[in-house]
C-alpha cells in the first residue's frame, strides 16, 4: 500500500484522488508546497540576517561602553588621590606632554600640583568644566553607575536577539528535516508503484 | 539515515525554550572564559609588581594611576597593591563560581534534550 498523504494538507483528499485529479490542481499543490518552502525557509534566513545586523550594532555598543567603564574609573583614582594629598601639601607626579598632534603620546615631564581645590573634567564635545574636588566624585560616580546600567540594559537586549535568531534557524532545520523525510517516503514509495 | 527521527519528533515551545537557554548559557560561558583569563592577567602583574617593588631600594616609586605616574612612597604603594590585589582576587573567586553554575546548568539542560531528541540535536563545541 503506498502512501498517498504527502504534503499535510492532503488529509483532506479522499484516498487515491490524486491519480485522476486535474493536472492543474496537482499543479496548484507543488506550488503550495514551494510557497510554504519560500516562507518558511529563504525569508526565514532574511529574517535571521537583519538580526544579525542588529546584532552587530549591539555589541559595538557594548564594547564602546566596556572600554569606557575603567577609564571613569580611572578619572575617580586621580580625583580620590588629588583629595587625598590635600592635606600632606603638594603632589609631584610625573605627567604625559599632551601635544595638540597627539602623536607624542609616551613622552613624560614632570609637574608639580600644588593647589588641588578643583579639577577640570572633560565632558565631551569640546566642552571642559571646572570642579571642586567633591562635585567631581560625585559626578564621575555618577557617570560610571549610568554607564553600568546601560550595559545591564544591552546585554538583556543581545540575549533577547540570540533568542530570535535561535527560533527561525531551529524551524528552517525542522523543515528541512521534514522535507528529507517525504521526498524520502516519495522514492520509497515510486519503486512499489513500479513494481 | 538517522534524520528521520527528527521529522517524526514534535518540538514544543518548552523545547525550544530549552534551547533558547542552552544557547544563552553557552554564550555566556564563552564570555565568563575571557574574563577570567583577563583577571588572571591582572593578578600576575600585580604579584609581578609586590615582588619588584620588594626588590627596589629606591623610596619614592612611581605609581601608575590611570595615564598619570605619581610619586608615591614606598609604603603607599605597598598598601595600595595589596587592596588592588585583594580586589582582583575576590573577583576571579566570583567569576570562577559564575563559571561551574553556568556548567552546571548546561550539563543538566543537556540531559533534558539529548533525552528528548538523541540524535537529532548536536550540543557539543565544534
């Protein structure tokens, strides 16, 4: 007895109806079947691909703010130790010679601090502001707890897009599977008809 | 073949759930692996560091704070490498735990899906 149901909207044909059916109708099935094929399989990766691409944009982002976070808290060490040596006079440390090229950037002089009342934070934007040293811990404290939130937030996001991405390629594998498995039966089936 | 076990198989939402999981804790595991080689690094210099700095004679060192050496005396530095090392110790400890949960928890979803599907689902690294 071979088997008649091939594609699983067929349960509705009565049994053997497919032998004397209008070519045109067996036509319209294998379309059908392309069609599901087209969906489920080829939009299917599409929508994996513009996942991807989001996905790209995010750990960019996530990366930016991994660097950023241990330079802020780089900037709070300078602010606390500045705080620190208020009371014990001046602070000689060594600093880099900054030049506008940037390009010396491994050239050292020494600098004397001696008045540690306020510290000048860049905020970006060719913008630099004058702060005491307390306005400064605060915002920089500030600053490096938003940025760890915002990290939180973006990790959440990329684990919510792995997710969609999983579904659509575990699908597209199923129906793959499935369709191995009838073309599987089909030939099965064909050398009995022969026969 | 042996695929035709996995078209006979129905997948259902808790299934893919599953998956989902498995593939977040991967990822997870991956990232937890830099990290703690990267912590393991910072630990090294750190020891590197106490030990030069138990060699030196000189009194004042300078000490690395962000892109800025200060002149610290020796002292100081000594105090504040040990709280940096400290620091960094109890966060690889932390890293390490996250590391064998994270195992653990795969290793049991694992079990759950290769139950399931056998042979249809492949879960190991390539």
């Amino acid at each position: 007895m071979l088997p008649s149901r091939h594609y699983p909207w067929e349960f509705a044909l009565v049994e053997g109806a497919k032998s004397y059916m209008h070519p045109m109708y067996r036509g319209l099935l294998h379309l059908s079947y392309w069609i599901m094929w087209v969906v489920l399989v080829v939009i299917g990766r599409m929508g994996c691909q513009q996942y991807k691409l989001v996905e790209m944009k995010l750990l960019a982002q996530q990366r930016d703010l991994q660097a950023k976070l241990p330079d802020i808290e780089k900037c709070l060490d300078i602010v606390a130790t500045l705080q620190g040596k208020k009371g014990s006079g001046e602070v000689r440390c060594l600093t880099q010679l900054i030049l506008l090229t940037t390009l010396r950037r491994h050239i050292y002089s020494r600098a004397q601090i001696e008045n540690t009342e306020s510290v000048c934070l860049w905020l970006g934007a060719n913008v630099m502001l004058e702060y005491s040293c307390e306005e400064a811990t605060v915002l920089l404290q500030k600053n490096l707890e938003n940025a760890r939130a915002s990290l939180e937030v973006l990790v959440a996001d990329l684990q919510f897009l792995r997710d969609q991405v999983t579904i659509p390629q575990v699908t597209i594998a199923r129906v793959y599977n499935w369709d191995v498995h009838q073309k599987r039966i089909r030939q099965g089936g064909a050398p009995a008809k022969d026969s | 073949m042996q695929q035709s076990g996995g078209s006979e198989m129905e997948v259902t939402w808790e299934d893919q759930q599953n998956i989902n999981r498995f593939s977040k804790l991967n990822n997870r595991f991956h990232e937890l692996e830099d990290e703690i080689r990267i912590a393991k690094e910072t630990n090294d210099n750190l020891e590197d560091a106490s030990n030069e700095l138990i060699l030196t004679d000189e009194e004042v060192v300078r000490f690395q704070i962000g892109e800025v050496f200060a002149h610290v005396p020796k002292d100081e530095v000594e105090s504040r490498i040990e709280d940096m090392k400290e620091v960094t110790t109890k966060n690889l400890e932390k890293l390490e735990e996250e590391k064998d949960s994270v195992l653990a928890q795969m290793a049991e979803l694992k079990k759950i899906l290769y139950g399931k599907f056998r042979d249809s689902i492949n879960l190991e690294e390539d």
